[in-house]
C-alpha cells in the first residue's frame, strides 16, 4: 500500500441520501447533468461560494469529481443509486474521498515545509515546534475542508434532483 492510497482511506467519508424520486427520474437527471455539469453560485460574490461539480454517469453508477473553487478540497464521490422502501423514493449512497491531485499537493507542502524546519533547526535546535504545528494546522484544514465540501455535495445533489421538471 503507497502512501496516497493510504491517506485517501483515511480522509475517507461515507453517507447517504434519500431522494423523492423514482429510479428513473434520478438515472435520467444524472445522464443530463453528465453533459453539462453542475455550476452553482455567482463568481463575482465573495459572500457565496461558487463552485463547479464534474459528473460522469455509466449507467449504474455516478462520479462526481468537485467541487472546484476557493477555498473547497476537490473531492472523488461515487453514488451509488439504490431502491428505497418506497416505490417513488431513490437512496443514493456517497462514498467520498479526496482527490490524488490535493493528495500530492499537500504532501509536496508537507515536505517543503520539512526541509525547512531541518534547516531552521541547524541554527536553532528548539524550533522542531514550528515543523509539528504546522503539520498538524494541515491536517485540521484538511478535515474541516472534507466535511465543508461534503456537505455542499449534499446540498447540491439535494438542490438538483428536487428541483427536476419531468417531461
């Protein structure tokens, strides 16, 4: 196991969501938005946040890779779309997990960061401090970041599949 796959598991976040529509309605929407993706919020407002979804759509199972903006952790979701105990009802299972490309970024920072310290540390021994708490800032933000970009996936997918004209 490499380290990336190893923090992928780690910043790992499963849920669920209980959609009022039928099966088909949701496989319909998720073919139309796998077209043209999903874009919320105004760019220009710094007060709400704007961000860009990509959907991909296979026939059983969607991908959405996003959200993409200031200050968001791109994510990898996979919803897998299951029966719910009633006929007009959809459960969508997420599995989400960060992407390799923040992955990489990060540890690139992590490491520049290191070095830095090593060689702050020659000339002042006390300083170790410095490299362990920024490690830990990082992985604060990137938890609160998990939790801040999952749950604008909620609220988007929630937003779109109810918001659905059927024709």
């Amino acid at each position: 196991m490499n380290i990336i796959s190893a923090i992928q598991k780690h910043y790992y976040k499963r849920s669920s969501l209980l959609i009022p529509l039928s099966i088909d309605s949701v496989c319909h929407v998720f073919a139309k938005l796998a077209t043209v993706g999903i874009v919320r919020g105004n760019r220009w407002n710094p007060f709400a946040p704007y961000y860009k979804l990509k959907v991909r759509w296979d026939g059983n199972i969607a991908c959405l890779d996003g959200p993409y903006g200031a200050k968001m952790v791109p994510l990898t979701t996979q919803i897998t779309i299951e029966p719910s105990m009633s006929r007009d009802r959809t459960m969508l299972d997420l599995t989400m997990q960060l992407s390799i490309r923040y992955i990489n970024t990060s540890l690139l920072v992590t490491s520049l960061l290191a070095i830095f310290t090593i060689c702050l540390q020659l000339k002042f021994p006390d300083k170790l401090i410095i490299f362990l708490f920024w490690v830990m800032m990082l992985y604060g933000l990137t938890w609160m970041y998990l939790f801040y970009s999952s749950n604008i996936i909620h609220k988007c997918l929630a937003e779109e599949l109810s918001n659905v004209d059927l024709i």
